[in-house]
C-alpha cells in the first residue's frame, strides 16, 4: 500500500504501562500494513520490556529522523539517554522528564510535516508540570493557542466531549460560564462535522446540578449558564439539547439518540463512558489544528511490568488517528470543490424534526 501515514507514537511514561502497550500493539505485522509507525522513545527500554515480556516478534529499525522511516518495519527513534532508569511501578521526576521530551521531540516533527500524526502512549500528570501546565489538554492548548480544545472520547457506542478537565472540583461552577458553555458547544460541533463527517450532529448537555436544578431548587446554574449557553447554540445552529440529569442519560440507551454528549466535568462523562465502553475507547484531542489521539486509560503503575495491561485502547488511538487524518483531508477537498446541494425533503426542517424526535428524553424527565 503506498503513501501510508507517518505515525508518531510517544513512548509515555517509562514506568508505567506504555511499552507494554506499545510492544504489544507493534507486535502484530499488521500495524505495518495500514501506516508507517515510528516509534518515539528508547531501544534500550523497549528491550528490557519486551524480555520481561517474553515477547518474541517485536523488532524495531532503529532511524535518525522520521524522514528516514521504512513503510515495512516499526522504526524507532532514539530520544532518550541510555542511562535512564527504569523504576516500574511508580512516577519519577526522570520518567517524568523522558515522557516531556520525547512528546515535544514527536510534536516538532509533526509540526515540520516529517508525520501525519501523533499517538501518545499513557504519561504522567506531573511530566506536564515540566512545561508550566496542568495537564495534557493545556499543554496542547498553550502550544498550539487553541483556547478551547478539549478530549473527546471516542468509543463504539458514543463520543463524549467536556467542558472542564483537569481542574479541582472546587473549581467547576466558576469555570461554567454561559460563554465557555458555548465554546466548547462550537468545538464539539465543529469537530464531529470535520472529523467525523456528521453533517448535522446532535449533541446532550448534561446538567450539573440534581434533577438538572429542579426549576432552580438544586441549584441555579442549569438557569443562568446551561440554558442560556444551549439557546445561542441553537441559534448559531448547533442542534444542542438539554441540560439532561446524566443518570437519565445514561440509565438506559437513551444517549444513543445523540452523536456526543457534552458533560461538564472530569468524573460526569468519564464514569459513563468507562462503563459503557471499557478502557477500549481512545481520545481525540478536538480543536487542534494537528491530529492528537491517545488512550482513555492511564499509566497504571499498579500493573506496570506484570504483562497483563490492555494494548487495545493504544491501537483504537492509533486507528482513530489514521482516520481523522484522512476524514480531514477528504472534507477539505470537498470543502473546496463542493458538490450541489439538492433538498430532497422539500420543505421539511431536518434539525427540528430531528428535535422532535429524541426532545422525548427530557419530556420524560420532566414528567
């Protein structure tokens, strides 16, 4: 297969499960068969891992630079010291160091256009405390001045995007203001149409408060933020619906109805998605002009070194990648050479029939 996309995957943090993930996924042949994977991190790790491992085809083509990268083998690029420690099971401010600069060292080739995109392996929080940021979402933000990027979480049954992350829980009802409500409405919807190719998506704000403030008893922010915030959506024509109370959402199928769900804190769309998904789904850094992906799941120092951590949610990043990369490519081709537009419901309003159609889950709610 020809003109496959570069791949750079970081080697996350040395101590916890990423080479564990990342050798397992590069074990297969096949990963050779849809991109050119070029490995950002240490041969010497990668070795003391796959013999703890016992894995046996696992082999990397050790390259200088990404330019260099052969289609047929899983290239690596040596960023890291060879003395560096390896410490399994917990965080040190040497992983932490590693982790930082091998990210930096994959994002700077992907800015120079030597890779198509980047997939991160599991890192510690405090690696990005390196780089004066809390996390990984305001590093990229700060790197890229993308104000308003935010994870979304991609699985098979739904997409879950958020308003706050990494921030204290103290701190969640200040930062929901009606405008960063908004914000972050026209980043999820602007990022499923570009990057997933849904025309008019559907979109579930979650409430904050119980029973979504119950007309203001619970709470007053689903008054003076949510609903504000979803009504200028709405007139800029985002199809955003709610605020919906999340153990309704999610009780039973009901957030099948929507293409994402907007929750507005860390542990809101993250205990539901790890529940109806698993620790299979990936992450899509949505609002980057580059294409970022990495694993819902973390570093795991409890389990580092033990060879029982799940590879699969590193090869759905890695999948995810590759096709975002070329949605955006093939919406940006028709963005500039778009064909006819032909109303083939003759006067039907698509969003409000589509309003009327899961406008049900809330009714229900209410009643």
């Amino acid at each position: 297969m020809e003109n496959r996309l570069k791949v750079g995957i970081t080697h996350g943090d040395i101590n916890g499960v990423a080479y564990e993930m990342v050798i397992k996924m590069m074990a297969e042949n096949r990963i050779c068969e849809v991109c050119t994977p070029v490995f950002y991190g240490s041969p010497k790790v990668a070795a003391y891992y796959r013999k703890n491992l016992s894995v046996e085809n696992f082999n990397l083509s050790s390259i200088q630079s990404a330019k260099e990268a052969n289609a047929k083998r899983c290239n690596v690029i040596n960023c890291v010291d060879d003395a560096v420690k390896v410490e399994a099971g917990k965080e040190t401010p040497e992983s932490d160091e590693a982790a930082i600069a091998v990210l930096k060292k994959a994002l700077d080739d992907l800015d120079q256009k030597e890779l198509d995109v980047v997939v991160a392996a599991p890192q510690g929080i405090n690696s990005f405390k390196l780089e004066n940021a809390s996390g990984c979402i305001d590093f990229l933000s700060k790197r890229y001045d993308a104000k308003f990027a935010m994870p979304l979480l991609v699985g098979e049954k739904m997409k879950m995007g958020f308003v706050t992350t990494q921030v204290p829980f103290r701190e969640i009802p200040e930062n929901l203001t009606a405008a960063n409500v908004l914000s972050k409405l026209k980043t999820l919807d602007y990022c499923l149409r570009r990057d997933f190719t849904i025309r008019k998506p559907r979109i579930a704000v979650l409430g904050l408060n119980p029973h979504t403030g119950e007309n203001c008893v619970f709470g007053e922010e689903e008054k003076n933020c949510l609903i504000p915030a979803i009504e200028k959506a709405r007139e800029s024509g985002i199809m955003a619906l709610g605020p919906y109370a999340a153990d309704r959402l999610f009780s039973a199928t009901e957030y099948e109805k929507f293409d994402a769900v907007l929750a507005l804190y860390y542990d809101q769309g993250m205990v539901p998605f790890k529940a109806i998904e698993g620790v299979e789904g990936a992450v899509l850094v949505a609002g980057l002009p580059i294409v970022y992906t990495s694993t819902v799941s973390g570093v795991a120092y409890d389990i580092a070194g033990q060879g029982v951590a799940n590879e699969q949610g590193l090869r759905k990043a890695l999948y995810l990648a590759i096709d975002v990369f070329n949605t955006r490519m093939q919406n940006g081709t028709l963005s500039r050479n778009p064909l006819p537009h032909y109303d083939v419901a003759g006067n039907a309003n698509e969003s409000d029939m589509n309003v009327e159609q899961i406008a049900g889950v809330r009714g229900e709610e209410d009643k």
